[in-house]
C-alpha cells in the first residue's frame, strides 16, 4: 500500500531571536490521519516552530507546503483559511465573554430572512452550535457563562473545542493536558483519536513523554533548535526520549528525600470555610516539611492558596504564622516570609512586557535598597538576578533585554519561581509548579524545592500529578468538594488511594 502524500512540509525553517539560531534547518513531513508527537526541552524550538506553522511568526530561511503547494502564512488567518487550528499552551481567549462568544470570534451564525442573510447574530443558532461542541469535550456549563468564571483547565477545555468546531485539516496542540485532571486528559484523548480516524493530521506537544508514547503514530525530538531523531514512535521508550531530549541520562527525576528532623509548626489553618468553596479546612505545615494536595480540578486546592495568600476572602477560620495570627494579604504575606507561585503565570505571575531581569526582581527590590535614599545597588540585583535564573535553567537570550512574552511557557515558568527565589521564603505554597516544564528542569526544580525544604523552607504544594506528589512530599492531603477528604503519610502512599480519595466525595477526615 503506497504511503499517503504529505499534508505539510516544512524543509530547512530557520528562525533566529537577538542573534542567537532558536531553529536550524527544520525539515520533516506530516500525513493526513497520522498523530505526530513533538518532544523536547523548553527552549528547543517546539513552539517557535509551531508559530511559524500558524502564521504567528516568519521563518528567516526555508519553506513549508501543504498539499505540495508553497504555504507562506502572513498573519494567523492565513493558517486559518488553509484549515490550520492551533491550541496554544497559553491559551487565547477573551475572559470577558461568554463561552459561546469565544468559540464563534470568526463565525458567528447570522439571521436570515427568506434567504436574504442580515447584519444579525444568530443567538438560538450560536448557542445551540456552542451546547454541542461543548458536549464533544463533555464541559457542562451554560454557553452564556463567562470565560473569567472558569478554572483553568474549563478553559483549555473551551479552546478545544474551539478547534473541533474549525474543522481543522491540521491541529496543532501545545501542551493541551497541562491545566486537565486524568478524566478530562482521556476525554481529549478520545477526541483527538476520533479527528484522527476522520483524517485529520495532528501536531502532539507534550512534556508527558508516555502520553506521547500511547497516543502519537510518530515523534519528532528537536534539542537546541535541531531535530535529534524522527520516526514511527514504534521502537520508542521513556529512556530514549529523554536522552535525545536532553543529550544525557535522567537517571533519577526525584531527588534524595529526607523528612525534616523536628516538627516545628509554620503555618496552622484551622477550620477555615468559604461559603461554596472550602469547608473546615484544617492542617498544620511544619518547617521542611514538604506537604501535597491532590485533588481533581474543582475540589478547592488553588481557592485554597490564594486565601492564604491573601488574594481572595474568607468567611470564617484562622491562620497562625510561628504562632502568631495571620491576617492575610499579599503585602502581608510577603512581609512575614510567605512566597506564592500561581497556576496562572501569565496573569498573576508576570508582567508580561517587562524584562526578565525586572520580573525576577520584584519581590526582592527591598533587600537591594542598601543606602538611607533606597537607592538600588543594581550590581548586586542583577548578580543575584543572574544566580537564581541560573538555578533554574532558564533559557534566554539576556536578563535585561528579553522580555518575559517572548519566552515559552517553560522558561516564564522559571522566571515565576526565581522571582520567589531570590528572597529565600520561610513558607512556599507552589500550584503546579511544574506545569509546561520539560523532564530535564522537572529534575532541576525537584532538587530546588528539596534544598529549601532541607535549608528549613516549610512547603504546601499542589499537582495533578500524583507520581510528582509522591515522589516529593512527606504527606498528602486529597481535597474533594472544597474539603479534606483524606490524609496520607509518606510510608503509606500509594497512587490509587490517592485518585479513590479525590474521585470519592462521601469520607471526610
């Protein structure tokens, strides 16, 4: 049986940022109905290549095809038109309109008399259109419902849906299961095998490198902008791809655990409650000591974090510092040693349009102001600026020159955690803290957050991923329905317990 022709063909994309190569001479081909997994550490070029793809960026060098036929995409319309939809990891919807609003930007059903189409949105016709393709993704909410209403991993869900309602010849996901529970990550699966089956050719990146190895029909490995290995994904396994990945063996993702030696209190809640959202939420944090929160998306982990960091109310409970009460609000917060690092990077962690210098800055500017004027000794900053990015493995082009909106997800990450790093915090609440990092920096921030803990940083971490709670932590609490619905130390871990805990709604403990 003769193989099908290509649906797209990139040969020879090169794409350089201030001087320095991010892809070199890219080649590779795409068919219709084949999935094609696209693997590789933040700053390898996955994104940027992609963007080309989607008419966000211009390749500097080389060409791309479809069907055979030259394809120069000027604007992110053109990739439209040609039957591209691209899912980005940082997703691109308006948070102040509805859902239904969002998934019909550029088509909006228009009303119609005796043939004759009007100036008028079609308002039955947009939301019954919007009821469906949320159906496909099984995200249960009104299509009137604003996007700002909604959790992070409801808007993914929205954006994919986006895309099914494209019709896409080409999809290109971007990290899509990054903001999903396991549940939700199967329901994509299963859309992304039906499109699959319909003929449609889809462009998989992913940090979860055995999602890459169920779902994908191929894989593409690129490392510091060059493609490294290609092929069929039979023949493939977690080892290889790590090593093409990073150009060396990861030999131990977790570090050497040790639980903290005494348990001195850091941070206690007490029965702290907010009408809808948490219910007598109770647990005591102990200096060094690493506590997790599992739970499903919607169970009141990050609702959590931000009452104690002061960024939402609460109705009635107590927070203790060192035994002292905490009235909560960031300023306060970060007065008394407390350190938060968001789910929502874009929104909450950076600003967007500045450099990373002054990001990773700006919980630190105080310690610098060294003279009676509060002048900034900016050579110190910018040393210890230099050092804790370093730490990180952030991927840039300059600290002052490179703004955080050119970065990948990956590396705005970073700057996010090195900005608490440069103050040492004496309490760290981490919400996904991983979250779009590759396997070669997971190691390098596991080995972060295990040397505070060591240095005597009491830490509250919340991931979907269990192996990473696991793996991590001294104890877990799973939280189900805004409350604590089971507690679990660290000789008695086990994954399936984890997952029946956060599934099961009915045992309080």
């Amino acid at each position: 049986m003769a193989e099908p022709s290509p649906l797209i063909e990139f040969r020879a994309i090169d794409k350089r940022f201030f001087g320095v190569d991010v892809l070199k001479s890219i080649s590779f081909s795409l068919a219709p109905g084949r999935v094609l997994g696209l693997v590789g550490e933040n700053g390898a070029g996955k994104s940027t290549l992609m963007n080309i793809l989607g008419g966000v960026l211009a390749a500097d060098s080389g060409t791309m095809l479809i069907r055979g036929e030259p394809f120069l995409p000027r604007k992110p319309r053109d990739a439209a038109a040609a039957g591209i939809a691209f899912v980005h990891q940082e997703l691109n919807l308006f948070t102040n309109l509805s859902i239904a609003e969002n998934l019909h930007l550029d088509s909006f059903p228009r009303r119609s008399v005796y043939g004759l189409r009007l100036p008028l949105i079609d308002r039955a016709a947009v939301r019954a259109r919007s009821r469906k393709l949320l159906e496909q993704v099984q995200l249960h909410h009104d299509p009137n419902t604003l996007v700002s209403a909604l959790s992070p991993g409801e808007r993914q869900l929205v954006e994919i849906a986006r895309s099914v309602g494209a019709e896409a010849r080409l999809l290109i996901l971007d990290e899509p299961t990054t903001s999903l529970t396991a549940p939700e990550a199967d329901r994509l699966f299963e859309i992304i095998k039906r499109l699959r089956d319909r003929g449609v050719a889809i462009i998989y990146i992913s940090h979860r490198l055995e999602d890459v190895l169920s779902l994908c029909d191929d894989v593409l490995v690129l490392r510091d902008g060059q493609v490294v290995s290609s092929g069929p994904i039979v023949g493939y396994t977690p080892e290889r791809l790590i090593r093409e990945m990073v150009g060396r063996n990861v030999d131990q993702l977790f570090p050497a655990h040790q639980a903290p030696a005494t348990l001195k209190p850091m941070l206690e809640v007490e029965r702290l409650s907010r009408e809808g959202v948490l219910t007598d939420i109770s647990f005591t944090l102990h200096r060094g000591e690493l506590l997790g929160i599992a739970g499903l998306m919607g169970a009141g982990r990050t609702e959590l974090a931000r009452i104690l960091f002061g960024l939402d109310p609460f109705d009635s409970g107590r927070i203790v510092i060192e035994g002292q009460p905490l009235i909560p609000s960031p300023r306060e917060c970060i007065r008394r040693g407390i350190a938060f690092l968001t789910e929502n990077r874009r929104e909450e962690g950076l600003l967007m349009d500045d450099s990373i210098l002054n990001n990773a800055s700006l919980v630190a500017l105080p310690l610098f102001a060294r003279t009676p004027l509060k002048f900034i000794a900016r050579s110190a900053l910018r040393f210890r600026a230099k050092e804790t990015t370093e730490a990180t493995r952030l991927r840039a082009a300059g600290l002052s020159r490179q703004m955080a909106r050119t970065l990948s997800g990956g590396n705005q990450q970073k700057v996010v955690l090195a900005k608490w790093l440069m103050k040492p915090p004496a309490i760290l609440i981490l919400d996904e803290p991983t979250r779009g990092i590759d396997v070669g920096a997971k190691q390098e921030v596991y080995r972060i957050i295990q040397a505070l803990a060591d240095q005597g940083t009491a830490i509250l971490m919340i991931s979907s991923e269990i192996e990473e709670l696991i793996g991590t932590c001294d104890r877990v609490m799973v939280m189900a329905a805004g409350r604590i619905v089971d507690r679990i130390d660290r000789a008695e871990f086990d994954r399936h317990r984890i997952l029946c805990a956060a599934l099961n709604t009915g045992v309080i403990v």
